[in-house]
C-alpha cells in the first residue's frame, strides 16, 4: 500500500465573505463533513471540517500493531502444539507415518508465521541446539538396540564463521564438523571436515559427506530445518553462549 493512501484527505477550508452565503455553505458542508471548527480572523470566519471516515482512518493505523501482536501469539500457540504433539514420540523413534504427517502439518503452520526471514543473518542461530524431533533414520539410529542409540543428538551453528557441530552423548559421544556454504538468507549447503569418534579420535570425512540444509523457522526458543534428502528437523535453544571450538 502507498504512503500517500495512509495520509488522512487534507482539511476544507471555506472562507465566508457574507453573511447570506452562510447558510448555504453550511449546509453543503453538513452532507460532506463532520466536526466543523470555526475561527474568525480580520472579519472573516473560516470553518475548518474533517471528513468523516477520520476516525475509521485512525482505526486503521491502529490495525498494525494489533496485527503484530496476533501473529505472535499465534506463533506461539502454534509452537505449543508442536511441542505437544512430539512429546510422547521419542524424538522422532516412536511414530507412525499418521504421526509424521500431523506433526508435519503443525510444522508447516508454524514455518508459515516464521518471525526471522533471514534466518543466516541473525544471531538467533548461534549457540547449541538440542534434536527434539527428526525423520532421519540415520540420526535415531533405529535399526540398532535402544541401549546403543544415542540419547541426546545436539547441533551447534557458529553463524559468523559458519561452521557446524553436530553431537552425540551417551553411549558413544561421536562428534562431526562442517563448513556451511549459504545459497541464500535461510539454505545452506554442509561439506562434513571431520568426525571424531568417541568425542576424541579425528577421522577426515570423506568429500561425499555432505548434504542442503534450509532454516525455516527461527527464534530465541525453537528452530525448524528441512533436508534436502526431504527429512524434517526441530530443535530447541540449551546453550546460546555456546560456540564450536576451532
């Protein structure tokens, strides 16, 4: 919408230079505007009028911020239901594809009212993030017993040097780094350097280890990513101090 469009019209200004016109203008006036003020200045009067949409105009400036709030608790509402929803699903080990798809669609919800659209420009992405719910097999580790899955995956991102960690805790402690390429404000392409077995032990990936990662949600609490391999990805914010050792 233009500029010009949120200005209210300008005031009328009528100038009465007799008394017999008075009436007249008056009365033309009453059917076009409402609230007259009128002043007198070297034996004139001069009556100023407001249309009567001013109010509505207002109202509508007032809309905006409405707006804002709205689309914040709304975010939040959306939010809150993710979290229900992946609560009793083991980070993503326990579903079924009726599962995937609700949480999906809760997801698509929440990507839609996303507050930070240049998620690779904002200092929200620094820190160290825990998995709370993904469709990667290969993360969960399915095909193995529960007693040898790693029970917390976290991913921390260093936006300023855009470098990655991914880790796992016990019972291996695994660890991989990676280069982030943007390809533009919120898709990155990884290219995995290293893994460290055990946390401890540097292996040189190989130049095949890599993949597109796309930030489609962003905010002090929660971030949303899609692989390019189709795979869903929510983590939430336990470490925003935390940065990736060189």
């Amino acid at each position: 919408m233009a500029l010009s469009s949120l200005s209210p019209p300008p005031p009328s200004l009528t100038t009465h230079s007799s008394a017999s016109s008075v009436p007249k203008l008056l009365h033309s006036a009453s059917s076009i505007f409402s609230l007259p003020v009128t002043r007198y200045a070297n034996g004139h009067s001069i009556t100023t009028n407001f249309p009567p949409d001013y109010s509505k105009w207002r109202t509508h400036v007032s809309f905006f911020p409405a707006f804002f709030n709205n689309k914040t608790k709304n975010a939040e509402s959306i939010k809150q239901e993710l979290l229900e929803a992946i609560a009793p699903l083991d980070r993503g080990a326990e579903t079924t594809p009726e599962d995937q798809q609700r949480v999906d669609e809760i997801a698509r919800k929440l990507e839609a009212v996303n507050p930070t659209k240049e998620p690779l420009k904002s200092s929200l992405l620094n820190g160290k993030w825990e998995l709370i719910y993904t469709t990667s097999k290969s993360i969960l580790q399915t095909q193995r017993p529960k007693l040898l899955r790693s029970r917390t995956n976290y991913q921390a991102i260093n936006a300023d040097t855009l470098r990655a960690q991914n880790m796992e805790s016990w019972p291996f402690f695994n660890q991989v780094t990676a280069n982030l390429t943007p390809l533009n404000a919120r898709k990155v392409a990884v290219q995995f350097d290293y893994f460290k077995i055990g946390g401890l032990i540097p292996v040189k990936a190989p130049g095949r280890a890599r993949g597109e990662l796309e930030i489609t949600y962003l905010d002090e609490e929660l971030r949303v990513s899609r692989g390019d391999l189709g795979n869903l990805f929510v983590l939430k914010m336990v470490d925003p101090s935390y940065r990736i050792p060189s």
